[in-house]
C-alpha cells in the first residue's frame, strides 16, 4: 500500500475487534497501522469524580497502584493488538488513550491527529436499548468522526 498515512484500528481484545483488525490487513495488505485500545482511567468515573475530594493516606495509595495497574492492562491489550496486526502483515504500533467523557472522543480526535486513511472498528454488540442508554462506541466513532471509519460486521449470526 502506497498511502503511508495510518489505519486506525480500535481493539479491546474483543472477538469482534480481532475480526476487525484481520479484515484490516486484508483489505490494506502492508498498511501502517496504529492499534488503539481505549483505557477507562477510574479516575474518569463520575463516582471516582463525586468521592475523591479528601481521600488521602493508605486509601489514596490504593487508587492510585489500582490507575497504574489499568494503565498497565490497558498497554498489554493494545500491544497484544499490535502483535496480531503484525502477523497479519500490517506494521503495526501500539497506542494507548485515555477515554473521555464519550469513549469514543480520544480517537476522533487522533484520526486527526495522525491524519488518519480509515478508523476500523468491530461492533461490541450492545442491544439497541443499551446503545440508546449508554452510547455505542462504534456508532459514536461513525456518527463524529471526519474521516472515514469501517465498521466490520459479526459473521456467523
């Protein structure tokens, strides 16, 4: 592929988005890819957010080694991707960000930033109830993103 310009590959280590990063390297043979896994940080929970005024000492501690060990989780699912996008034949590069407010923002905003080809990103399967109540990441990335974004459908069902 001669645009050297990413894919973004969303991953969570889900079944839907490994089939979503193997269709990538499908249809892009060869592409530089950033495979991004979207990190809930506890401390973006309206709960951290309501009852953190005023923790301190052990209980503080104890947060803090808890964000650490997500942090941690977090960088071996995206890297846990990046090794699979290699093997299918895309150079590949590990990203980590942290969600907002709507999960999906952090990476509108790096498709930008990297001036990103395409976002790929499998559906989680959210029932419609729930994706009307709590937002479908998938649906969020189609609905605000400006650049192009594929989302490959489940097989099978």
């Amino acid at each position: 592929m001669s645009d050297r310009r990413p894919l973004v590959i969303c991953y969570d280590g889900s079944p839907e988005a490994r089939a979503a990063l193997q269709e990538a390297a499908r249809l892009f043979p060869g592409a530089r890819a950033l495979v991004v896994h979207v990190w809930q940080s506890i401390q973006s929970s309206a709960a951290f957010r309501y009852s953190a005024a005023g923790i301190t000492g052990a209980l503080a501690d104890a947060m803090d080694e808890l964000e650490a060990a997500g942090a941690e989780a977090a960088q071996k699912v995206a890297d846990e991707g990046a090794r699979l996008g290699a093997e299918a034949g895309l150079d590949t590069e590990a990203r980590v960000v942290r969600a907002g407010e709507r999960v999906w923002s952090p990476v509108v905003e790096l498709l930008d930033r990297e001036d990103a080809l395409v976002a790929v990103v499998g559906p989680r399967g959210l029932g419609m109830m729930q994706s009307t109540v709590i937002g479908g990441f998938s649906g969020g990335l189609v609905h605000n993103a400006r650049r192009p974004v594929l989302v490959v459908p489940r097989t099978g069902r």
